[in-house]
C-alpha cells in the first residue's frame, strides 16, 4: 500500500515519520513530495528578519533524514491532486496512491493589500525565507537612517503573533541603539482588541498587550483595516495616513495553487474541508492537516480575523491525522482530540509563556506567564527542535511550544 505526503514542513514531517513508525515497511511505502528541499523552522523567522539568525541555522536538508528512516522523498512542486482517480500531479509525472495526507501549508496573499511586497512593492513581510532575508536586508538599511515604524496585519491575516513580536523585537533593536526617539512604532491590526490573536482572546491577554506596548509608547490601533502601502506611509480603510520608513505588515493566507486547481478538493480559498479525524469530507483516503485546512472563525469582527494554525497545532493535527490512515488500514478505532496551543512570544529582554486549551473558548486553561526564563527556553526550543525533528522524534515536552 502507497501513502503519500505533499508538504516538507511541521505537519508533513511529523505525519511522514510517524506513519512510517506505525506501519510494517515490507507492505506499506511512505513517501514525502515537497517543492522545498529544507525544512525551516518557520517560528524563528522573526530572528532572521532582525539578523539574530540566518536561514541556514533554522533549517535543514530533508533527504537524509528521511531516507535514513525508510521514508522516500521528491523534491517537486505539486500541481493538482485528483482524488477521484488518486494520482498526484508534479511537475516531473504522477504519482498514485492508496492514501494521501495534504499538509502543503499556505500562500501568502500579499496581492490582498496593494503595496505590500516585499519583492514588488515596499511593504515587508516575514511569512517565508526569502521574504524575513529581504526584510532583514531593509531593517539593516533602515537603522542607518531611521524613521516611522507601522507594524500590523492585513485584513483576513490569521497568523498574528509574528507582528507582535516583531514589533517588541524592533523596539528592543531600537532602545539598544537609543534610536526609539527617532522611530516611533504604531501597530495596526484587524483584531477587535490587542491580543485576540484569531482566538477571542484568553485570560487577561488583552490587558496584558495593551501594557506591554503602552510603556513602549507603541502606539495601537484596533478593528482597523490597511488597504495599501506606500513609500512613504501606511493607509487604512477610513482614511487614515500613517507616516512610515518601514512598514512590516503580515498577510492574509490563502490555499497553495495545487489545491485550488483541483476542483471539488477545497473551499474557495483553497482550503480543504476535514471532519474531527482531519479526513476529507468527501474522499476518505484523503487527509489533510495544517493550515492547508479550513477552519471557520471563532467569531465575527468588524474587520475580518481568521483563525490561526500554529506550528505547534499543525504538529497535533499531524500526529491525530497519522494514527487515523493507520487506523483505516488495520481496521482500528479512529482518535480525536480537541487542540490546544502553546506558545512563547520574545519580547526583547524576555518572552511571555501563554497557553489555551483547548484553542477555541471556552476554556480549561489559560495561562499567561512573563520572565527571562522564556526568552532562554524559546532559544533552547528552536534549536532542540530542528535536532529531535532530524531524528525522526515527533513527541515533544509538553511545554516546549
């Protein structure tokens, strides 16, 4: 029997590894299509665009890895998927399948906000390699010759969290140089109250943001909507001008090209419709985890705010997704579970712990804890993760996220 795995990053590594653990080789093939060669801890992007790391230090070649465990890999870019004959289309052939698990992640659809770049236009982002690299290039450009800062997220943007740490990030650049004077930060954002984060909030996190960047002097705009970028500034919706010399906006994110030119297999915004088990609605040999998946809101808001899929997220989906095609085959019993999240956020000098659980209210937990001792286990995590992940262990501490 043939599985294959489209997607090299947190959710197609973790499925590929352990359904190779959980299945006899002699009878099963696992095989991994990714259109990336390395696999990048994305949550570090943040670092590389403030040139704390490089590309290089947050990722690594995916064929050793995996071949050493027994799991084959192609380096392609898939182009459709047809779940009725089930055959996966690259740009190299066809590929069929007994079962097939879609963790292909998102595309950035920076053509939401006009001017938002990085590559055609002079707002900046931090969604992928090349985009944090061009955006540390212009950081370091921007420190010689500082000025206004607008810091926030599109309209529709569901992954929030990098803006905010962006944001303490620069500030903390910023007071280091004692430059904050000559480049004030305002952060703009989609969400109804600081610290929504896609989630309705938890706890007293919007209390908490709202202090965290009151004595920054960052100054905060809620429930608004950017509509373009330009050189020279920041617009939102109702008219609004914000002077800005370095504009890092987080985009709204959209399904890969592959699943919206494969009719009948996702929404119209290129995300796929999955049950409980993480199995296709209408093909149940089709899996699907990650942000590739539609998940509705928790919440309507003024101005649009998706909900967000966290790496730490998708590697539950991953692991619940794995153990449901094994649990096909051997005629086992499915398993599910509600997710939680876990995350730790770097705020400059320290980081803050926060965690939901389960992800969407109400909720059993909700915990929001600030020290220095974040800040170093956020910095043991990246690299404690890039080196488990290499061996094929897909279970981590509980607290690491």
């Amino acid at each position: 029997m043939r599985i294959i795995v489209i997607g090299g990053s947190f959710g197609g590594l973790t499925a590929a590894f352990d359904l190779r653990r959980l299945l006899p080789r002699e009878s099963h093939e696992v095989t991994l299509i990714s259109r990336d060669r390395r696999f990048t801890f994305i949550p570090s992007l943040p670092w590389v665009a403030m040139g704390q790391k490089t590309i290089s230090d947050i990722s690594f070649d995916l064929e050793q890895p995996l071949s050493s465990r027994g799991i084959d890999f192609l380096e392609a870019s898939v182009t459709r998927i047809d779940p009725s004959s089930k055959c996966v289309y690259t740009e190299d052939g066809s590929h069929k399948y007994d079962y097939l698990l879609i963790a292909t992640g998102h595309r950035s659809a920076n053509e939401a906000v006009p001017g938002l770049g990085p590559f055609d236009g002079p707002g900046h982002s931090l969604m992928s390699p090349p985009e944090s690299e061009e955006a540390r290039d212009s950081w370091q450009a921007f420190l010689r010759d500082p000025g206004p800062i607008v810091v926030g997220c599109a309209p529709g943007a569901s992954c929030l969290g990098p803006a905010y740490e962006f944001a303490f990030e620069a500030h903390h650049a910023l007071k280091k140089r004692k430059l904050c004077h000559k480049a004030p930060i305002t952060f703009i954002t989609p969400e109804p109250f600081l610290g929504h984060f896609g989630v309705g909030g938890f706890g007293n996190i919007r209390q908490y943001m709202e202090g965290e960047l009151e004595k920054r002097d960052i100054r905060y705009f809620t429930s608004s909507a950017i509509s373009r970028i330009a050189a020279g500034g920041v617009e939102t919706a109702d008219g609004k001008v914000f002077e800005s010399c370095y504009s890092m906006i987080i985009p709204p994110l959209a399904g890969v090209n592959a699943i919206a030119d494969s009719p009948g297999l996702g929404n119209p915004k290129g995300f796929i419709p999955v049950d409980s088990n993480y199995q296709h609605r209408d093909f149940e040999n089709l899996y699907a985890v990650g942000v590739a998946v539609a998940m509705p809101p928790v919440e309507e808001t003024p101005v649009p705010v998706n909900f967000p899929k966290t790496a730490h997220m998708t590697e539950q989906m991953a692991k619940m997704a794995a153990r449901n095609i094994v649990a096909d085959i051997m005629g086992e019993e499915k398993t599910s579970h509600e997710l939680m999240v876990e995350c730790l956020m770097d705020m400059g000098q320290e980081a803050v712990h926060m965690v939901a659980d389960p992800v969407r209210p109400p909720r059993n937990v909700s915990t929001i804890s600030k020290g220095r001792r974040w800040l170093w286990a956020k910095r043991f995590f990246a690299g404690y993760y890039l080196w488990k992940i290499q061996r094929g262990a897909t279970r981590s501490p509980k607290w690491v996220w």
